[in-house]
C-alpha cells in the first residue's frame, strides 16, 4: 500500500493522503524553512494549529494563488463550512517549472481529485493491517518457541 497517492497532471502534482472525501480528520505537519514562505501558502493555519488536510498541491509559482483557490473549492465541495477537519487548509507550494497550464486546468485537476477511489485505499489499507497481524503473530510464535528451547 503506497503511503501518498501521487496525482500528476503536468505541470501540477498532487499528493492525497487519504480520498479527498475522507471522513474528518486531522494530519499534524512541522516544518522548517530557509529564506522567506512566499513559495508556500497555507502555513499560517498550520502555525497556530499545527495541522493540515489533504491534499498537498504543487504547481508553477505563478499560480500559486489560483491553485490555494483550487484546494479551497475542494475544501467547500467536501464541506461548506470548511473546517480544520474537513479540507482546510490546503498545503500549495509553488515551483520553479518551464511548463505551462493547459486551459481548464482548474477543473481537470479538481476532477482528477475527485476520480480517486477512495474503497481502493480501504481495501488496501485492510489488507495492510491484515498483514500487520499475521507478521505479529508469527514473530510472537518465534519468540515463544525460542524461550521454550532456552529453558529446556
């Protein structure tokens, strides 16, 4: 099971932790920085609360502003009332890059969001977990048998 979802929509990519839709939820983020954060918006919510919603945008610097827009819609179809569980705020770091937007990309990408399927990461997510278990079980079979041969 992959730990990000990756969505690349040249010149953009998107980094989704859980669908887009996922029931509310917080994921805590720390971050260090040289220079200045004019290439990054979003970080004042992350300063006071310490958290942030998926997904992490990245894009050409001279979008940036159009493409917090892009998480803000996102945040307003999950949620109207945007809370910081429920799709505020985006995470948009603008990028150095030579390639341009296709025209409509605003939707493209927001489709593209919205097309991940979020009972795929269920399923892996459970098959993950079940995995978890059988590895336990086995490591605690080994060491028991290990303390039995110990003592005897």
């Amino acid at each position: 099971m992959p730990l990000f979802n990756v969505i690349s929509l040249p010149p953009f990519e998107v980094i989704l932790v859980e669908s887009w839709n996922a029931p509310a939820h917080r994921y805590f983020l720390a971050y260090k920085t040289r220079g200045d954060f004019r290439h990054i918006m979003g970080l004042p919510v992350v300063d006071e609360f310490g958290t942030f919603c998926t997904p992490i945008f990245f894009g050409p610097l001279p979008l940036l502003g159009q493409i917090y827009n892009v998480g803000i819609t996102l945040g307003h179809q999950r949620s109207p009332d945007m809370s910081i569980d429920l799709g505020w705020p985006p995470v948009c770091v603008g990028i150095q890059t030579d390639r341009s937007a296709d025209a409509g990309w605003e939707t493209k990408l927001l489709n593209a969001i919205k097309a991940e399927k979020p009972e795929r990461r269920r399923d892996a997510r459970a098959t993950s977990q079940r995995d978890a278990r059988a590895t336990s079980q086995r490591d605690a079979r080994a060491t028991s048998q290990r303390d039995a041969r110990a003592t005897s």
